[in-house]
C-alpha cells in the first residue's frame, strides 16, 4: 500500500484514481497522519455478505449465550 500526502494526492489526482482502478490501495496522510484511504470499489466487502455472515454466526451460538439487552445494559455502566 503507498502512501501519498494530501498536497500529492491533489495534484496527482488522475493518476492515482488510475493505479486504484488497477487494485491498489493508497492512503492518503496529512502532516504525516493517515486521513484516507483510495481503495479500489471491488475491494469493498459486500454487506449483504458480511450481514449474512454475522446472522449464521450467532445462529450457531446458544441462545442463552446473547442477550442483546444486557449487553446493552452493561455497555450503559461503564
């Protein structure tokens, strides 16, 4: 993955929406921390997919395992 500053990124625009059209990924850093990231649109997970993932995962948990209130309640304690 390269990393490009902002001042780069926009004077170097074009080329760079190329090389992420081609499969790279480019983070985009301003005064040396990252603040983007120019992904190619294929690299993104699907979220259907990933929705689909997580209801078959906590479809194979046991019941008694997940209870959406008490985490919810226990999230307000902290």
């Amino acid at each position: 993955m390269s990393r490009v500053s902002a001042y780069d990124a926009k004077t170097h625009l074009s080329a760079l929406l190329e090389r992420a059209a081609a499969g790279e990924s480019i983070t985009i850093t301003k005064h040396g921390h990252d603040v983007a990231r120019l992904t190619p649109v294929d690299a993104r997970p699907d979220p259907a997919g990933l929705i689909e993932k997580v209801r078959g995962f906590r479809a194979s948990l046991p019941q008694e395992l997940i209870d959406i209130r008490e985490l919810i309640d226990d999230g307000r304690r902290y």
